[in-house]
C-alpha cells in the first residue's frame, strides 16, 4: 500500500493526480491507475472513492488527526 500512496501528488485543494503507474490489491479487487489520473473526493473510481481513501493514508501517515 506505501508503494501505491507513494505513486500520487497530493494538491492544495485536496485533488490527487497520480504520476506513476500504480496498483492495489484491495478487498474489492485489484485497481490500476494510470500515470495523470486525477481523483477528487467524493468521485468513484472502480467502485472506491480513490481521494477519500488516499486523503486517509496522508493523514495516518502525518500523524494528523481526522
């Protein structure tokens, strides 16, 4: 999962745009991202909202609170 969260850029408004390919094997099944897709929360991308899910992987791993 590190190596996944690591593959996306994080912007200012809370938008992330990936600039590596990436996958994760998640309980709902192996998800592909290619290089420039960008995620917004709130927007689902094979069934997961993407920015959500990444939103929460930048605050555990900033030790900031939810």
């Amino acid at each position: 999962m590190q190596t996944f969260y690591k593959a996306f850029f994080r912007h200012p408004d809370g938008s992330w745009t990936c600039i590596a390919p990436a996958t994760l094997e998640h309980p709902r099944g192996r998800i592909q991202v290619a290089q420039g897709t960008h995620f917004t929360r709130g927007t689902s991308f094979m069934g997961i909202d993407l920015a959500d899910w990444l939103e929460t992987q930048h605050r555990e791993r900033s030790g900031r609170p939810g």
